[in-house]
C-alpha cells in the first residue's frame, strides 16, 4: 500500500471520526434547544418572543456573517498548515482577530443606529413596548459582536480537527441557554429584557471557552503585532467578498422576516422562529458533517489534488442530504402532533411554515460542498455577487406578493425558487472554478439522491401504525422511516465502492471494540 493510499485512509478515518463526535453532538444540543425553545416560548408569550425574533434576531442574522467569515478563516488557516510553520499560522489568526475586531464595531454601530430606527418607525409592536425592544437591540449588538470575536478560535478548532472540543463548547453554549430559559421562568418582571442580557452573557462565556482551549492547546494562539501586509491585503479581499454575499443572506433571512412583522405582526414571527428554531436543530446534522470535511476539501485544493477533491465534494453532497432526510421524513410526517407535544399551543402559520423551511434547506443542502469547494480555490468574486443579486431579490419579491394579497406562507415560495436558482448558479461556478462537471455530478449525485428520495418518501408515507397510543405511532413511525430511508440509502444512494468502503468501516470498528 501506498503512502498516498495510507495517508487517504487515514483522513476518512479522521472525517468519519470527527462526524460521529459532531453528530453525537447534535443529538444532545437538539434536545436540549427543542426544551429550551418551548421554556422560553412559555416564560415570554407569544408576542415577547415575537419581538424577540425581530429584533434579537437581529443576532442571528449577523451570525450568519460571523459564521462565514468562520469559514473563510478556516480556510486560510487551512492552508497555511500545510505549510507545517506555526509562524505562519499565528500570523493568520492575528490578521483575522483584527479584521474581526474591525468589522464588529463597524457592524454593532450599525445595529445600533439602522436597528433604532427600524425599531422606532417600521416595526410592529404592540402597544408600550418600544423601549423594550431598544433595550434588546442594544444586548444583541453587545452579543453579536462578542460571537464576532469568537470566529478565530472557532476557526483554530476546525482548521485543527479538534472537533471534540467544539462538540464540547457546543454542549456548554446550549446548556447555558438552557439556565437562561429557567431563570426567566423565574422572572416576575421584565422577561424580555432579562433574557437579552442573558444571552449576551452566554455569548461571553462561549468566547472565553473558545479561548482558553486555544491557548492552552495550540502554541499558534498567540497575537503577532507586526502585521503580514501581504495576508492581511489577501484576507481582506477574500472577507470582503464574503461579506457580501453573506451580507445578501442576511437581508435575506431577515428581510422576510421584516416584511411578515409589517403584513402579519409579531404572532407571525413567532410562527417563523419557531419553525427556525426546529430547522437549524435538524439542519445541524447535515452541517456537522460538512464543517468535519471542510478542511479535507481545502487541503486538497492546496496541494493541487482537484480529482480527489471533486470525489469528496460529490460524496459529501449526497451524504449531507441524506442525512438531512433522514431527519425531515418523520418529522414532516407527523408535523402536527409533534409542534402539540413540544408547545402544546400551536401559533397560526407554523406547521406550513415549517415544511417550507425544510423544503429550502433540503435544496440548500445539495450546494454546500460545492461551496466550500469554491472557497478553497480563492476564486469567489463572480460567485458573490450573484449570490448577493439572488438573494437580496427576495426582499421586493416578498414584498410584492404579500402586497398582492396573497397568504402569508408566499414569502416562503420565494425564497425556495431563490433557493432552487442559487444551486444552479454553484453548479455552473463549481465547474468554472475547480472543473466539476455537470454531467458528472448529475449521474453521481442528483440520480443517486432521486432514487433515494422517492422510494423512501413513498414508504414513509404511505406505512403507518395505528395503535391506539398517538405517541406509541409516533415512535413506530419514526423508527419505520430511519430504517426505511437508511436501506433506501444503502441500496440506490451510494455505489458499490463507496458500500463496500462503509461496510470495512464498520467492521473494523467492532473488530477493534470487541478484540
């Protein structure tokens, strides 16, 4: 055997590995988000969460940038340990701890000035509660920009593969949410306004977890003054591009929930936060594997292996929407009875939706390795901005359908047209920038996730138990789709090589386990 074949060996291993942690990982965050949401839902009240989503989102919105520039750090990091200089690195984390700290006071006065006046002369409130959801703002801007600073460490931890440790912070940061819905609970007075501070708090303890792993772990964890004039100018070009289309994806996500608050109210954003806030719990599956290969996919492209980069993004593809699937068939199956036995009161809009956001990221799933396949050749200028153009369409075109009079849940087929246009535009990149072919891809990956898909969607639905316990058919429906959509997986949604491959895996592993 080769020592190229043993070095291939060795990093599936660590891909496989690092995808069990991130996914054990999930498991538990799921349920401990899932509790945490219905606590928080019933210590606030449908319309203080409401304003929460607005206006606090504003915090998720802005982690969407703070999580891309995550990845776009990973990538340099990435490629300066092939270079094997810790040097280097430590000069890339200073460069990017900077441009952080730039950006996020950059971006908190803007929240703090466009977010005012959003606040006070667009949003619909209810009566009273203005200064309320000032207060708010001003913790989100607070936390957003500590979770800003975060990015570099984040980026230390994947760049090194140390996907324990992040399995561990994750943990920790869902735990603390989990504190801050039971003491609003507690809470007489002002819930609204203590849970914003409690969450920036959380968002404090997280960034000093992050650090301290890095210093203690990672030699590279320390800040160079002198700045590399030449990393810095390639970051910042790299960041600059990122940030606007990842600006896109925030005016985007939070645009719509804009125009649903000024046709709909805070009853309708509630209705949307809590169908985000079971799609990211789900999605989180699928992203975990995805950060596990994204370092693999940038080594590759550094050392010029664009073949076996393009197998790895082909395969990655079809796991990352397999493991979505085999989430989203139960769930949209028994949709209903699940959001009555997580809330018990259900808000107006939820359950569809619901469907539509898992639809969206369904199709989204399909185009993130070809992203990051994107990312590592450095070539992404033309990719932004149509990615920008895309997704800043869909604030008019929400707008204009709501305007019309049509139902609510019309904003969401925008954005799964938007989302459906957007992977075509990362298939005709993907061939441009590292030579994907289309051909290829639809024979390795869409043929192969249709012939999974189908089957599967037809077993799941049409099979069912009925016993006399809603709850017992919940659980029997559910183990019924895993097996079904896993066999389904097994026999149309990967090839030979890659079962066989699987099938040595696994018993390797028990052979190991059972001497």
């Amino acid at each position: 055997m080769s020592t190229r074949d043993i070095e291939d060996i060795s990093n599936n291993r660590r891909i496989a590995k690092n995808t069990v942690i991130l996914y054990m990982r999930q498991i538990l965050i799921l349920a401990i988000n899932l509790y945490t949401s219905r606590l928080v839902l019933n210590a606030l009240g449908t319309d203080d969460y409401g304003i929460y989503q607005v206006v606090g989102g504003f915090v998720s919105m802005f982690n969407i940038i703070s999580g891309a520039f995550t990845v776009a750090i990973t990538r340099f990091m990435s490629r300066e340990y092939v270079s094997r200089d810790p040097d280097d690195v430590s000069r890339c984390y200073s460069v990017s701890l900077m441009i952080q700290s730039g950006l996020g006071i950059i971006i908190s006065i803007l929240i703090a000035t466009v977010g005012v006046w959003y606040v006070k002369n667009i949003m619909v409130l209810p009566k009273g509660r203005t200064n309320d959801a000032l207060i708010v703002l001003a913790f989100s801007a607070a936390a957003f920009f500590i979770s800003l600073i975060s990015s570099p460490f984040n980026a230390l931890i994947v760049a090194n593969e140390r996907m324990q440790a992040f399995a561990y912070i994750g943990l920790a940061e869902a735990g603390f949410k989990l504190f801050v819905a039971f003491v609003i609970l507690k809470a007489s007075r002002i819930r609204l306004i203590i849970y914003g501070a409690l969450m920036m708090f959380a968002s404090l303890m997280v960034l000093i977890l992050y650090f301290g792993y890095c210093k203690k772990h990672f030699r590279e964890c320390r800040f160079i003054w002198a700045v590399d004039k030449r990393m810095l100018k390639s970051m910042l070009g790299f960041i600059s591009w990122a940030f606007l289309g990842n600006g896109s994806v925030v005016i985007k996500n939070q645009g719509v929930n804009m125009v649903l608050n000024y046709f709909g109210g805070t009853a309708v954003n509630a209705a949307r936060g809590i169908a985000n806030s079971v799609n990211s719990a789900v999605v989180g599956f699928s992203n975990n594997f995805i950060q596990a290969i994204q370092p693999q996919i940038t080594k590759l492209c550094s050392v010029n292996q664009k073949k076996k980069m393009i197998d790895l993004i082909c395969l990655s593809t079809k796991c990352s929407f397999f493991l979505l699937l085999i989430f989203c068939l139960p769930i949209l199956k028994n949709l209903q009875y699940i959001l009555y036995l997580w809330l018990g009161q259900v808000p107006d809009f939820t359950v569809v939706f619901l469907v539509m956001t898992l639809l969206e990221s369904l199709i989204q799933s399909l185009g993130n390795p070809m992203l990051y396949g994107i990312l590592a050749t450095g070539k992404i200028k033309i990719y932004e901005i149509l990615l920008s153009i895309i997704y800043v369409s869909s604030l008019p075109l929400s707008y204009a359908v709501l305007k019309l009079g049509y139902p609510m849940v019309s904003a969401y087929y925008v954005t799964v047209m938007l989302a459906m246009a957007l992977h075509i535009l990362l298939v005709m990149q993907s061939r441009k920038t590292y030579g994907l072919s289309l051909a290829v891809f639809i024979k390795r990956v869409i043929l192969r996730i249709a012939a999974t898909a189908a089957p599967a969607a037809v077993l799941v639905y049409l099979i069912s138990f009925p016993v006399e316990s809603r709850f017992a058919q919940l659980v029997l429906e559910t183990v019924f789709s895993i097996a079904a959509t896993g066999t389904c997986i097994l026999l149309f949604g990967i090839s030979g090589k890659e079962r066989n491959a699987l099938f040595s895996f696994v018993w390797e592993k028990i052979r190991r386990h059972t001497g």
